[in-house]
C-alpha cells in the first residue's frame, strides 16, 4: 500500500500528484490501486487552497510499504509532532520506502533519517534548510535523490518524478513511460530545479556573492574551480561551498555552469558564431561537454536552440 502522509495546510499537488501516478501505473501493471492519505487524526485534512482530503490516522500501518510525505506551508506541525516523528521512524526502522516531496524534507530531517544522507528539497527552502540541519548532503538541484530506502524530491511537481521513479522499480521501465504518457509528462524530466529557481537568476547578482558572480561573469574563460571562487572570496574551499549554497541555493559549480550556459545561450541564439567558439569563449572549452550542458538545462542542444531563434 501507499501512504500519503498529509496534515493541516498541506499542499494539495504534493499529495495528488504522486497519487495520480500510482493510480495509473496500477492499472497499467493489471493491479487494483492500492493508495490511502493517512494522518496523524482520521478525517478530513484541509489542504492550504482550502480542498479537503479524507485520511485514515496512523493505524493500522503494518500493510503500508512505501510512505510519502507531502509539503505544504504547514509543514511546522508534523515536524514538531513527536506522534508523527515517531511513526515516521517506525516506518522507516522497517526498511520500506520513505519519501518527501517538497517541505516534507523537514518531517525527514527532524526525524533523524536524512543525518549523513543525501537530499533535497524546493530551492525556496534551501538556504534556511542548509542551515538548520547541517547533517544533510543536500543536493539542491536535484528533482529527487534516493539514498538507501530514504527518498526526497523538490518542489511539488516533483514529486510526480520522485513517483515515476518508483514506478520504474516497481513495475518496469514500460509501466513507468505508459504512465508518463497518460499524465503528458516527461518520463525523466530534463534538467534540474536551477532552471525553475528565481534565487538562480544570476545576471545581475545580489547578496553577499553578488560582486564575486559578476566577476566570475566576465572570466567565464577561466577554469573557475571552487577552490579559485573561495580564493576570490577569501575563504576556505569548505567555508565558502556552505556560506555559497546556503545563500543562493546552489553549489558555487552548479552556479557557474548556470552562467556559462547563459552567456553561451544568448551568443547562439544572437549571433553566428561556430559552437565550437562559442563553447571556448564561455570555458567550456569542449562543444560536448557545452551540448550536454544545453541538454541538462533546457532539453534541447544549441544547435535545436539556435533554429529555433531562427525560425522565430
């Protein structure tokens, strides 16, 4: 069974979504979905647009096998639950698949089980998350991460990929596309959450590093490593990677190819340049590794880009 775990003020999609997926994917493996919203009191559970879900409480829990944990701007109270801690642990001390989507990654962490582990979560909430559990190898660009039986995904949508994901390792990779197909959606989306974040915006840069991005703009020749950023910013390679991703929600690389796919996206689609200039002028030196990049961010290479400027 799967088991939504919703309260007050959730957010509706963090539950629907993933219900969506496993319904359609039951079908199609020829299986009667098997999916319940649970909640700490039995009832219905108002959502933050006001629709309400009904929910069974936490009992009996033995017949649930995968548990996710939605999001939602009252996400406070199941994490300072120690009912719902507790009955989290429980799930997970018995090895199924426990998961979050968006701000559920605070259930997760109050609950001791993302300690030591990767994660991740809605780039809003990164730099606030960064900081108060610094345990965490948080992954903020990533639409979901497994470590183990522990799962997490990023904001609200994404906790449609997280559900295909498992989808794949329940019933195969046809069921997964198939239910990807009826929801008209990617199977695997391309591209991580810096494509959606406004915090990634990196033209004209603000805060604390705002001096050191624009910089790094007029030098995207340079190699750029982390260890020449923090030398810029005089601080240790260690100190500036935690002060960098918790104030922008990135790491310092994931910014800097961010930059370098911009600039490199404005010369293709304005100018005629060979690609292969192009990737040498914005340090990606290789046309490949700048292709790959193109792919990550916006699903498509330059080239499919540059005819598209074309054609517009």
């Amino acid at each position: 069974m799967i088991g939504i775990l919703i309260f007050p003020d959730f957010q509706l999609l963090d539950a629907a979504g993933p219900i969506a997926a496993f319904e359609i994917a039951a079908r199609f493996a020829n299986n009667p979905p098997d999916i319940k919203t649970i909640a700490l009191k039995a009832g219905p559970v108002r959502s933050s647009s006001g629709v309400e879900m009904l929910a069974r409480g936490f009992k009996p829990s033995a017949a649930i096998t995968t548990l996710i944990i939605a999001g939602g701007n009252g996400v406070r109270t199941p994490a300072t639950c120690p009912v719902t801690l507790s009955f989290v642990r429980r799930m997970a001390s018995r090895g199924i698949r426990v998961a979050s989507v968006c701000s559920g990654a605070y259930v997760l962490a109050e609950a001791g089980l993302l300690d030591g582990r990767r994660a991740t979560t809605h780039w809003q909430r990164t730099p606030h998350f960064v900081k108060t559990y610094p345990k965490v190898k948080l992954e903020p660009d990533q639409i979901f991460v497994r470590d183990g039986n522990i799962w997490s995904s990023a904001g609200i949508t994404a906790g449609i990929d997280l559900a295909l994901a498992m989808i794949t390792e329940d019933y195969g990779d046809e069921v997964a596309q198939n239910t990807a197909r009826q929801l008209v959606l990617y199977h695997r989306r391309s591209g991580g959450q810096s494509q959606f974040s406004s915090l990634l915006e990196l033209k004209a840069p603000n805060g604390r590093f705002g001096p050191l991005l624009a910089w790094a703009r007029e030098h995207l020749d340079a190699p750029l490593t982390v260890e020449d950023l923090a030398d810029k910013a005089g601080m240790s390679s260690r100190h500036f990677t935690r002060a960098f991703i918790a104030e922008t929600g990135t790491t310092p690389s994931k910014a800097v190819e961010r930059l370098r796919i911009e600039v490199a996206r404005q010369r293709v689609q304005s100018s005629g340049e060979a690609i292969e200039r192009v990737a040498e002028i914005t340090g990606f030196r290789d046309p490949e590794r700048m292709r790959r990049a193109f792919i990550r961010a916006f699903g498509q290479p330059p080239q499919s880009l540059r005819r598209a400027s074309r054609a517009g």
